[in-house]
C-alpha cells in the first residue's frame, strides 16, 4: 500500500506547494532567514575585551576583559549598592557605589567588591596581588533619574 497526497501524512505540505507561487517564496525566504539567524540569537552574550595593562577600558555588567600578555580576566558582575549624591542635590552624606568583580588569573577565581565614593569624578584604586586596579562606575545618578543595570559601565585601568 504507497502513500497519496491525500492522506494526512501529506497535507501540510501539500498545502504550501499550492499556495501561489509569490507566498510560496516569501514563505522559504522567511523560513531560510529565521533558520540562519538563530545561531546568532544565541550568541547574544557580550562580547570579551582585550586591553593592555595601562590601558583603560570599559565594561557594562557580565563583560569580561582580558589583560593582553597577563594571566589575568576581570568581569564586571553587578552593581550591589548606588547610594551615591544625585549631582543635582544637596546631601549631607556624598554616597558610595559598590559593584563586583570576578578575577580570574592563575589560580582559582577570586571576587571582590569595587567601592567608590560619591561626588567623586577620580578614579579610586585598590591592589590585587602585583596589579594596580583604578576605577570609575559611570553613569553619575542625577535627581528623579533611576539608573538601569544595563546602563552601568565599570572604567578600569590595570597596572603593575
């Protein structure tokens, strides 16, 4: 017993085959796009950073950087505390802004917390092993003006 185009095995198909012959096409052009694009869907995650140690660069919440000629990565984690001063008010206290880093050289990976001090437009230093890491958390709060996690960028600058 073969198999007809009327059973029902066949009758998705063989309603596309007779669509006119313009939807036909769009509908394999559609089909053709989505399929080619997906894997790029996928990929959506950040991009990773090359810098070189007295370079600054600037990464937004879950990029990494990779220190050229170092066993060294550093990912900007989160934003854990934004307390900082609006620049548009005046406050008694001027704030802070913590975020975390994961580091990860020659041995196990290591996070520490990035504190910098509101009202400040200097980069704030601290050392991890023989590294110098400067740092500046942008965007500055401005009164009213609830900042996004997206929109936070970590300005580094790693020497020795």
């Amino acid at each position: 017993m073969g198999f007809s185009m009327h059973q029902p095995h066949y009758k998705f198909l063989g309603g596309i085959c007779s669509m006119r012959p313009i939807i036909f096409r769009y509908f394999l052009w559609l089909s053709l796009i989505i399929v080619l694009l997906l894997p790029l869907a996928a990929c959506g995650g950040s991009a990773q950073v090359n810098a070189n140690l007295g370079e600054e660069f600037s990464l937004s919440i879950g990029q990494t950087a990779n220190i050229k000629g170092q066993d060294l990565q550093i990912t900007f984690e989160d934003v854990i505390e934004d307390s900082r001063c609006p620049s548009d008010v005046t406050c008694i206290w001027a704030g802070r802004v913590s975020c975390i880093i994961k580091i990860v050289g020659d041995s196990s990976p290591y996070r520490m917390v990035l504190t910098e001090p509101g009202l400040s437009a200097q980069y704030t230093s601290v050392t991890y092993r023989e590294y110098q890491l400067a740092f500046h958390v942008s965007p500055y709060p401005e009164a009213g003006q609830a900042i996004q996690k997206s929109e936070y960028r970590l300005q580094l600058i790693v020497s020795k």
